[in-house]
C-alpha cells in the first residue's frame, strides 16, 4: 500500500469517529467494503485500519447495531483474535470491548460468537506482551484487562469455567500493577465460584496484592472496596479461612491497612459532607446578600418612584392654578362683555328721551 493510499484510508479512519459520518458510511455500504481486506490482505497495516473503522463504529448504537447485524464480520473478527501482530489484536479486542459495553442484544450477540478459547487467549496475550516496553503493547494489555473483566462481568456459566485463571490474573497483577482495577474486579466476579475462591486461598502473592493496593492512598475508594471484599470473602469461606486467618498473623499491615482504607474512607465523606455543608451555606448567604441588594435597588425605585409622584402632584397643581386663572380671565371677560352690550342700550335710551323732549311745544 502506497504511503498516500494509507494516509487517505488513516482520514477515512479519523473520521468515523464522528457519528454522523458513521452513519453516512453505514448507509454506504462500509461493511460490505472491508470485507475483502480483512480476509484477503496480507498487510497487517490494511487488517489494522479496517479493524479500527470498524471499532470507531461501534462506539455508536446505532451504527454498531448495523455492524452487529452483519453475520460475516460475527463469524470474521472473533477469528482474528489468532492473529499475532499487536496492532491488528489491539484493534480487534477494541472493537470487542466497545461491543460488550453497549449491553443489550449488541454485547449478547458478540459475546454469544466468541469462541471458548477466548479467555485462554486473552490471558495469554496479556502475559506476553506484559514486558514490552512499546506503547501499543501496553495498549493491548490494558484493552485485554478490560474484556476479559466484562467477560466475567456478563456470563456466569463463564465464569462457572474459569476458576482456573485465578492463578495467572494474581501472577498479573504481581507483575504490573497498571492493570489492578479490571484484574481485582475479575477476581472479585470469580469470588461468586467455590473452586475460585480455593484457588485464591492458594495463592500466596494475593495478600501482597491487595496489600499494595490498599497502602496506595490515592487509590480510588471503589477498587479499596474490591480488595476488602476480597479479603472478607476468603475470611468467610471455609476453603479460605485459616490461610487467610494465617496471612493476617504473619502479616499484619493488611488489617492496619485495611483500617487505615476504612478511616480515609470515612474521612472523606465527612469531608465531602462539610464541603457540601459549607457550600450550601455559602450559597445561602450569598442569596441573602443578593435579596439585600434587591431590596436596596427596590427601595431606591420606590423613592425614586415618590420623587416622580412628587413632582407630578406639583405639575398637577400648577396646571390647577393655571387652570383657575384662566377661567377667571374668561368670567372677568364676559362681565366686560356684558357691560358693553348695556352701555350702548342706556345711550339709546337717554337719546329716545332727548328726542321725545324736543317734540313738545314751546
């Protein structure tokens, strides 16, 4: 494949991982199309790219339920699981776990298609790539942890079978401690198995184990917990009592530790109940101050609101004076009006008697 081939077909890869662009791939017949490389190609870069499309869309329901109803890639990737380059199984065990995390009919489909070697292989890959020094082998492993921890996780009559892989899974974790959290909680699913539990109780690296990880104090509450119940579970179990009850004797920090997790824990809620606390009350008080301010601004408008009421009562008392003024200036007006309508009237009067005076004989 030519360098320019493979970095349109890296884009194409890049791009699925938005979910509208998977959805326009999905209708466009993607899956169809990576058939042929996957079976055919002897370029494990090729199976790669292809293997990583198809892991990119089933991070998405929707087009991951278009890749699941695909009855070639069920019978196709599981199979490829045999292979042994590290990018290819990386992008693989990618594409498996996104699978089982959706749940539903998407992970009980892919789950039911896994062959029974699965758990051997993933164990094995993990304890073959677990001194690599390279990125992408750390990648595998880590990818490796978590399926198998979903595994477990989802099928009871697997784990009916695995009581077994107790013995590698604590060899695991003695040697890489990067893989605590899906490895304990593997052990924790597999405390549910008689013979699982024997197995633990046999297994004189566990104490060390969980011991490590309690001392760790920044270690997450919930993985603290897996390893108290670990340690109850083979105090409680007739398989696992004396060892257990021999393991604390000879070493006590595990109970010391074991208190110590148990007092940080409860520490911290405490801490997270005063934290809430005082949170709320700073939000309180912060609400009355805002109501104080509120009040203030509305106090300022209601004076502010009085001055204009104010001022408008002195604008309607003026308009009243200059009203009265006016319709005192209209009445003064009509009496004057009157008076000039009654004076000619009495000159009229005193002319018709000087007329009629000189009508009379002398």
């Amino acid at each position: 494949m030519s360098e320019e081939r493979e970095n349109q077909f890296c884009q194409l890869w890049d791009m699925t991982s938005d979910r509208q662009v998977g959805a326009f791939m999905i209708e466009k017949g993607v899956c169809d199309l990576l058939i042929a490389p996957l079976a055919r190609s002897k370029h494990y870069r090729v199976k790669e790219i292809s293997l990583g499309i198809l892991a990119n869309l089933m991070c998405h329901r929707a087009s991951a339920q278009a890749v699941t109803s695909h009855g070639v890639l069920r019978t196709m990737i599981p199979a490829i699981l045999q292979e042994d380059d590290i990018s290819v199984l990386t992008e693989t065990v990618r594409f498996l776990r996104a699978a089982l995390s959706l749940g539903g009919d998407v992970a009980e489909r892919w789950s039911g298609v896994l062959p029974e070697e699965t758990v051997d292989r993933l164990i094995h890959i993990m304890q073959s790539t677990l001194e690599m020094s390279s990125m992408r082998s750390g990648l595998l492993t880590e990818h490796c942890a978590h399926l198998l921890e979903s595994l477990y996780y989802r099928d009871t009559l697997l784990l009916a079978n695995s009581a077994y892989t107790v013995f590698p899974i604590v060899d695991l974790l003695k040697r890489n401690s990067t893989l605590e959290e899906p490895l304990l909680r593997c052990l924790q699913y597999l405390c549910e198995e008689k013979r699982a539990v024997e197995n633990m109780a046999q297994c004189p690296a566990l104490p060390k184990v969980i011991h490590r990880v309690m001392g760790n104090g920044r270690v997450e509450h919930s993985l603290s917990a897996v390893c108290l119940s670990l340690v109850c579970t083979l105090l409680t179990t007739s398989a696992g009592t004396d060892d257990m009850c021999a393991w604390l004797e000879k070493d006590s920090t595990i109970t010391t530790t074991a208190i110590k997790t148990l007092h940080r824990i409860m520490q911290d809620e405490l801490d997270d109940a005063e934290n809430k606390d005082a949170e709320r009350q700073e939000g309180s008080a912060a609400q009355h101050g805002a109501n104080g301010q509120q009040d203030a601004a509305n106090g300022q408008q209601n004076g502010a609101n009085g001055q204009q009421n104010g001022a408008n009562g002195q604008q309607n008392g003026a308009n009243g004076q200059q009203n009265g003024a006016d319709q005192n200036g209209e009445q003064q007006g009509g009496e004057d009006s009157n008076n000039r309508d009654q004076l000619p009237q009495e000159g009229a009067a005193a002319a018709a008697a000087a007329l009629e005076a000189n009508r009379q004989p002398i």
